[in-house]
C-alpha cells in the first residue's frame, strides 16, 4: 500500500511530462469506443442491408485502433521509463529493493490505465451521439439518433485496453527488473559529441526518395505489387537516411559559411538544432512516414467522397430515363415529378443507333467488357450530344463536320491502365456492308445510361442520318431534375407505373449506396488520421519537452552572459520550427506524390479536397507547434540560476 | 582613474514577512579601472549575493549599483541583457560552458551575439586564445578537455569582448592546485597586460593573493579591506591573517 501510494505521488509529480501522453490515451479510446460503440448500435442495424457494411469496416477500424495504440503505449512506455531511470537509480541507493521499484511502477501504469479507460469511455459515452450522427449525415442520412449506452462497447473497450495497459505495465516492471543498478545512473549522461554525416549516404537519401517518387509513377503501372514494394522500401528507408544523415549534413554545410553562421543567434540555434536532430532523428522520420501514410489515407477517401457525383454520373448521367414508351407514359412520369414537388431542367428524347462495329487495333470493346459482351457501339448525332452536354456536361460540347472523324465516349477509359485507341480506325459493319472511321477523340463520360447504349460514339449530323441504315434506332427519353439528389421517391413512384422488362435509368441510387459506403470509409479514415496526428504531435510534445527539462542549464548560461528573452524566444521557437515543419512537409511532400497516382487511376482532379486535407493537418499541427514553444519556454524560462 | 564600479548603500533582504534575513546590510564598494580584486568571507557571508548583483542577475532589495558609469538599478529586461553582453564578462565556478559548442565557438559566442564582423571575431579569439594557452584544444568540445581547460576556455569567453568588468564566483572552486594556479596566472597576466578589471569572490587565500586588493565582507556588512604590497607569499600571509580574526568558517582554508 505504501508503495502504492507513492506510486499515486509519482504520477502526481510527472503529471506534466505524463498529461500529453494520458490525454492521447483518452482520445484513443474515445475513438475505439465510438467505433465500437457503432458497430454494437442499433442504429446502424436498423438500416436494413447496411447494417453489415458498417459492422465490417468499424471493425477493421477498431483493430487498426488496437495496433496502433499498442504501438503507441509501448512507445510511451520505453520512453518514460529510459527518462526517469535516474529517479529510479535514486530509489535503488536509498535502498527500495529493485523488485518494489519495479512493481511501484507497474501500480503507476494500471493507474494510468484506469484513468484513461475511465476518462475514454466516459468522453466517449458522452460523444458517442454527437459522433453517430456524423456518420449518419456523411452516409446520407437525416435520422435522429438517441442517447444511448451500448453496453458491449463499454465492455469491449474495458477487455481491450485493460489488456493493452496491463502488458504496458508488466513491460515497464521487466524494463526496471532488468536494469543494473550503474546502468540506471547512466541514462542521463550521455557523451555529447558532434553527429559526423557521410556526405554520400546523405546524398544517397535524397536520390532514394527521389527515386521512389518516380518508381510509383512508372514501375507501379507496370507491375503493381513488385512497384509497390520497390516505392514503398525506397521511400521509406530513404526517409530514415534523410533525418539521421543529411539533415545533419545539412547543418554541418551551413556552418561553413562563416559570415552568416557567425551572426547573431545563429550559431546557437544551429548547433542546438543539430544535436537535437541528432537524438530524434528516428522519432522524426517515423513520424514523417506516419504522416504520409494518414495523409495518403484521409486524402483518398476524402477525394473519393467528394468525387460521388461524378462516379454516380459515370454509369447513369440522368436522374430518370427509359426506352421511349410514347407520350401517354411521358406525361404519368412528369405528373409522378410534378407531384413530388420537382421540376425537371432537361426533358428529351434521344435518339441512338446501334450498330456492330470493331476498332481492330484494341483486343476488346470497352463495352463489351464492361457490357453484355456483344462487339457494337451507339451512335449519337452531335446536335443531341450537345444539348445533353449543355445541360449535363457543361464545357464538353463537341463540333465535328465531314463523314470520317469521331469522338468516342468511353468511361472506364484511362490512359494508363487501358489499351489505347485514340487515332485509330473505327469499323462498322451491317451484313457485308462495312465502313471506316477515325477516332478523333476520346472523352471520360457517359451521355446515356449503360443500360441502354453500347459504345457511345458522336458523329456529326450528317454522318448520323447516313447510318441510319446501318443499324437499328432506338430513342430514350432523358430527365433531368432540378433536386437530383432528393429523386428518392420518385424513382420509386416510377419503377411502379414503368412495364416489368423495362430498365429505369437512374444514379440516385448508386449515389445513396456510394455515399453510405464512402461516408463509412472517410469517417474511419478521419478519426484513424486525427489519431495518428495527435499521437505523433504529443510524441513530438513530450521528447521536446523532456529536452527542454535536461538543456535548460543552456538556457540559463545564455541569459547569464547577455542573450535577452526575446532572443532566447527567437531560439527556441525557430528550432522547434524546424522540429515540426520538416517532418510535415516530408510527410505532406511523399503524400502528394502518393495521392498523384490516384489522380491518374481515376483520372480526375482532386486538388481542392486534398489541399483541404493537407491545410486543416497542417493547421493542427501548427497548434502543437504553439504549445511545445509556449511549455518549452516557461520551462526554461522558470530556471533562475 | 576611472572608477568602473560604484555600489552605494546595497541591501539584500531575503525570505517574506516575519521570517526576514538580510544577506547583505549596507554596502558601499568602488572599484577603479584595472584593479584585481578579491571578496573574501565565511560561507553564508554574502558574497554570492552580492556579486549577482553585480552581474545584474539578481536585485538589491535598496541601493545603487554604478557601472561604468551607468546606473543598473534603472534599467529594464532588454537593457539588462544589452548590458551584460557589452559590458560584463562571467567566470563561474562551474565553468556555464555549451556542451553543444566547440571551445572556439564557446569563446566566440557574446561576439556572434552582437554581430560582430566575422574577420574581427577571428583575431579576437586569436589573441585571447593566445594569451590563456588554449590555442591547440579550439576544436574540441567541453566534453573532451580538462577542468582547467573549460575554466580557461570561460575565462577567453569572459574578455573577447573587452569588457569594462570581469567577474568571477569561485573560478578556481573545481580545480585542482595546479590547474588553479595556471588560471590565476592567466588572470593575472590579463589584468597587467589588459589592463582588465577584474572581480572575484574566492575562499581560498591562495587564490586570493594573486589580487591586489581584498574586500573581506561577514554577515552582509563589510569587515576590512587588504592591499598587496610586497611579495605574494608575504600577501598570502596577511590574508590568513585576517582570516583568523574573521572566524567562521575557515575549514577550507589551508
Ligand atoms: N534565494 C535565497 N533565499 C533566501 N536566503 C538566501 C537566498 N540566497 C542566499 N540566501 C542567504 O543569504 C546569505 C548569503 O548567501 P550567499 O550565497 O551570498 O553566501 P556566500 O557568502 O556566497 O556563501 P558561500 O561561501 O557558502 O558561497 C546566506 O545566509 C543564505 O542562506
Ligand atoms: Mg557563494
């Protein structure tokens, strides 16, 4: 009892150093509660067909969860305990037999443990509403969500991190018992030497990382796992190289200039720095590849998610169309629109030809891999391509005149995973009839729903009434609404009054079905990635400030001989600068080329919510910047002499 | 002679109410231009005390203190510092060295601090480095040299700027005789060829005879004052001398 109670004392005096790590700790268990506590509720069970889905991914969710925050308490772990091995020394001359010291500190652990599950489950219970609703409204769903206390979470959460805080605290009294009573003083007075930096292998980094960048673009797209690998080894390792060795070489060449290096605060600055790149550079590249890795995912998801429409639109451009069934039923539908309170911006009916065709330079027809197998394409005149354009794909408009080039519409085209046809010849056949045309153009959309139409191909007016003959004329009529993302019920008013064997064209749906997925996936990969952030943050947070605890004598001396507070500031604040910044940028730097790719795959531009990403990341860590400076320099700041 | 240092009526009062101690009572010092001075006393007598305010790093509870003209009792945070760099030079006893820092750039730092042109850095350390023995070790680190080597490597920090004082808390306090009397020696020669002022507060009367003139302070006021004349050992002598009548705590003294 008495050493617990001194161990109760212990976690009271390194409250400072322990608050960041235990406040980590409680938003990683309010995050693997909230998963958990999703994937038990009824909610989510409620929604009928779904309920699966999301019990499959806040799974996976909460295992990532559990990894990583094993990782993290284990991280914490070593590092607290190599800092208070002094203290622990101490214990030992004052004669606590090393067993008590050991088991001093597993009590401190399982307190710290309690705590923080406490601490979680209760923020968590508390957010769990607040965050359910989230999910709903990034799925798609406006519902309610009650209060309500899932029983299986708290206790899921309970079994978990108990067992993570209790191996935590067997390793710590390992670490202790295994200790030498010389090695336990050791641990503070290491040898201060100058860090050497092989001007090769510093060199070497950079060609590494530079390297992957370009294997990611070219080696991936050739064979993908081998390129993955080949990236991920050169980039990975050659971040690590980057911190140990050419920051540090980095440094060492700017000492050389002797003008600027030898001017004002410089020189301090400087050195400090280098020594303390020296000591973090592993932390600091972990943390870069940390980075990266949420980056890259939060980016994806985040891109994927703002890109539904579009992909909804890829399949299905129109909210509502069908094979023409006369005027009689077009008037039903429009009363069914009318009724549910729309009105449609676009109503036509649009005419196609279907015709046999080939390009003989591809093995296969896109549609006839993607389609129901058969060698034709659509025909569509280029007036009425371009009134849907107009409406539907504003800026697409083509002009085509004479009776051989041609554009075709191929979504599921990109130039690097397909083969490609632009230039080439396109047949098209009907009995012994045959005739050529060139492909003068390819465009990424879909101007009639899949479900009706081969291969769409735009021909000028001309050419359109000349084939004619050719094929069989088919007309669709097309809609349009003016709230497409609310066609829910009219969609289903439709498919009533629509004759059994005719398709309804329609992207609500796969929109819905979309949004639920990848509401799922972006509120995982969110939280996953504010995680990280914040466990990578307060790991930065507490090294710093363990160092500004060990070098505040440095402070003190420069205050002694003459260097005001402002320039002490300046110091501190620019090292801590450099602390931060570099890692982000690597990380934001290897993200960026990362998410380049994914540009390429779905071959759509996805600057704006990338740049979102990468802002509100750096946004958060710029405020851990701001509070490391402000703790680092009341600490040295409270040293007198 | 300039007079470089001016203390008028100091008082340093520690603790708070009802549990008051005053450390030192009534002091009045003046220092004049190349002097080599000693302050002397028991432990507990106020030494420390009063050469860190001196050194500007603590504050008389009453009292002026002059330097070079300049009163510092009047001056704010930035003054301070300004001041300090300009115009003060620190020997500690436990020698305030940057273990991050060579020796050569240990030295040169109040220098880099006030931007100095970097051609007249280099002659700078050329001299001092020169005149306190520790040309071949500029390259090293704190961590690398001797006792004696960081107090002199200190010392060179202490005059590259030419300051109006010199002050040093016990500098001989972790060093061997040996190595006491190199510094001592170095100190000296700084002072006959510098014409530097110097001020120290040593236990030791053998560091003490090196100086020209000794302040012995007891219980915050000031006890008697020596100055040397004839040879050192002579000096040393009167110095224990008074030291007897002194009392207190002489167990460190030979
Ligand atoms: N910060 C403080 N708070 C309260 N009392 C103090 C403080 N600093 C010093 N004192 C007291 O003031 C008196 C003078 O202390 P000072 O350190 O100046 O003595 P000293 O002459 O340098 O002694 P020594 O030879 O042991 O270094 C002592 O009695 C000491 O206890
Ligand atoms: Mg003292």
């Amino acid at each position: 009892m008495i050493l617990f109670n001194l161990a109760f004392k212990n976690i009271r005096r390194n409250f400072y150093s322990y608050f960041m790590y235990f406040l980590s700790m409680v938003f990683s268990i309010l995050i693997y509660y909230t998963f958990v506590s999703i994937k038990y509720s009824q909610y989510a069970l409620e929604l009928a067909g779904l309920s699966t889905k999301i019990d499959a991914s806040m799974g996976g969710a909460s295992i990532v969860m559990i990894i990583f925050s094993a990782i993290f308490i284990w991280y914490s772990n070593s590092f607290f305990t190599k800092k208070r091995k002094k203290e622990f020394g101490l214990y030992s001359m004052m004669g606590v037999k090393r067993r008590q010291i050991g088991r001093m500190f597993f009590y401190e652990n399982v307190l710290m443990g309690v705590l923080a599950v406490i601490g979680g489950i209760f923020f968590g219970v508390l957010l769990s509403k607040l965050f359910t609703m989230m999910l709903m409204k990034l799925m798609g769903y406006n519902i309610a969500v009650s209060f309500v206390i899932s029983k299986e979470a708290i206790f899921d959460t309970l079994k978990v991190f108990s067992v993570l805080f209790f191996v935590a605290a067997l390793q710590g009294y390992y670490i202790i018992y295994r200790y030498k009573l010389i090695d336990l003083f050791k641990a503070e007075s290491k040898a201060e030497k100058e860090p050497k930096a092989n001007p090769f292998l510093a060199v070497l980094s950079v060609i590494m990382v530079a390297t992957s960048y370009v294997t990611a673009h070219t080696l991936f797209f050739m064979s993908p796992i081998i390129g993955m690998l080949v990236t991920l080894f050169l980039a990975i390792s050659g971040t690590y190289v980057f911190f140990s060795v050419f920051m540090v070489f980095l440094m060492k060449i700017s000492k050389k200039n002797k003008k600027r290096y030898y001017k004002s605060t410089k020189m301090i600055a400087t050195t400090n720095l280098l020594f303390r790149i020296k000591n973090n550079s592993r932390t600091l590249a972990t943390i870069a590849v940390l980075s990266a890795t949420a980056l890259t995912a939060i980016g994806f998801s985040y891109s994927y998610y703002y890109n539904i429409l579009p992909q909804a639109k890829l399949t299905n451009p129109f909210s509502v169309s069908y094979k023409y069934q006369g005027e009689e039923f077009n008037r039903q539908v429009k009363e069914i629109i009318e009724k549910n309170g729309q009105k449609t911006v676009f109503d036509k009916k649009i005419s196609i030809i279907n015709i046999d065709a080939d390009i003989p330079a591809i093995k296969n027809l896109p549609s006839e891999i993607y389609g129901d197998g058969q060698k034709r394409v659509s025909v569509i005149s280029q007036s009425q391509f371009n009134q849907i354009a107009e409406k539907i794909f504003p800026g697409e408009q083509v002009y085509l005149d004479g009776y051989t080039n041609v554009i075709v519409c191929d979504n599921s085209y990109s130039t690097v995973f397909t083969e490609k046809y632009e230039k080439e010849i396109l047949e098209l056949t009907n009995g012994d009839e045959k005739k050529e045309l060139r492909i003068y153009a390819i465009k990424i959309i879909q101007p009639i729903s899949t479900f009706f139409s081969y291969l769409p191909v735009i021909v000028s007016d001309d050419l359109y009434r000349e084939l004619r003959h050719f094929g069989d004329e088919q007309n669709i009529q097309c809609y349009e609404l003016n709230k497409p993302l609310e066609a829910g019920n009219i969609i289903d008013d439709i498919r009533k009054i629509l004759p059994e064997n005719v398709y309804l064209g329609q992207y609500y749906n796969y929109y819905v079905s979309l949004k639920e997925a990848f509401g799922v996936m972006i509120f995982i990969s969110a939280f996953l990635g504010i995680v990280f952030l914040i466990a990578t943050g307060t790991i930065i947070y507490f090294k710093q400030l363990t160092e500004a605890n060990e070098d505040w004598r440095r402070y003190v001396i420069l205050k002694n001989i003459g260097v005001s507070k402002k320039q002490l500031k300046k110091i501190i604040s620019g090292q801590m600068k450099t602390i931060f910044a570099v890692p982000l940028i690597v990380g934001l730097t290897h993200a960026s080329f990362a998410l380049a790719i994914l540009v390429r795959v779905l071959g759509v531009t996805l600057i704006k919510p990338i740049i979102m990403t990468f802002t509100a990341y750096t946004l958060i860590y710029v405020l851990f910047y701001f509070l490391t400076v402000s703790s680092y320099t009341k600490i040295v700041l409270s040293h007198r002499n | 002679m300039d007079t470089v240092l001016t203390a008028t009526n100091l008082r340093k009062v520690y603790g708070s109410r009802g549990n008051l101690y005053a450390a030192l009572n009534s002091i009045d010092l003046e220092i004049e231009k190349g002097e080599f001075t000693a302050i002397m006393g028991p432990s507990g007598a106020g030494k420390t005390t009063l050469l860190n305010i001196i050194s500007t790093i603590d504050f008389p509870t009453s009292g002026t203190v002059m330097v070079d003209g300049q009163n510092i009792s009047k001056m704010n945070e930035n003054e301070l510092s300004d001041f300090r760099r300009k115009k003060l030079g620190f020997i500690f006893q436990d020698f305030n060295l940057l273990d991050t820092l060579t020796v050569k750039e240990n030295i040169i730092l109040p220098l880099t601090l006030s931007s100095v042109k970097h051609t007249d850095i280099e002659r700078k350390l050329n001299e001092v480095s020169e005149m306190l023995g520790i040309k071949d070790i500029l390259q090293k680190y704190p961590m690398e040299i001797s006792g004696g080597q960081k107090q002199r490597t200190a010392a060179a920090r202490a005059v590259i700027n030419n300051p109006a004082l010199i002050l040093a808390d016990e500098p001989t306090g972790a060093l061997d005789s040996r190595s006491s009397a190199d510094l001592l020696g170095c100190l000296e020669n700084l002072n006959k060829t510098n014409n530097s002022t110097i001020l120290m507060v040593t236990h030791d009367a053998f560091a003490a005879s090196y100086c020209k003139r000794i302040i012995f302070i007891k219980d915050g006021v000031l006890f008697t004052e020596l100055y040397r004349s004839g040879t050192r050992k002579e000096f040393f002598q009167k110095i224990l001398d008074v030291l007897k009548t002194l009392g207190g705590d002489n167990s460190d003294i030979i």
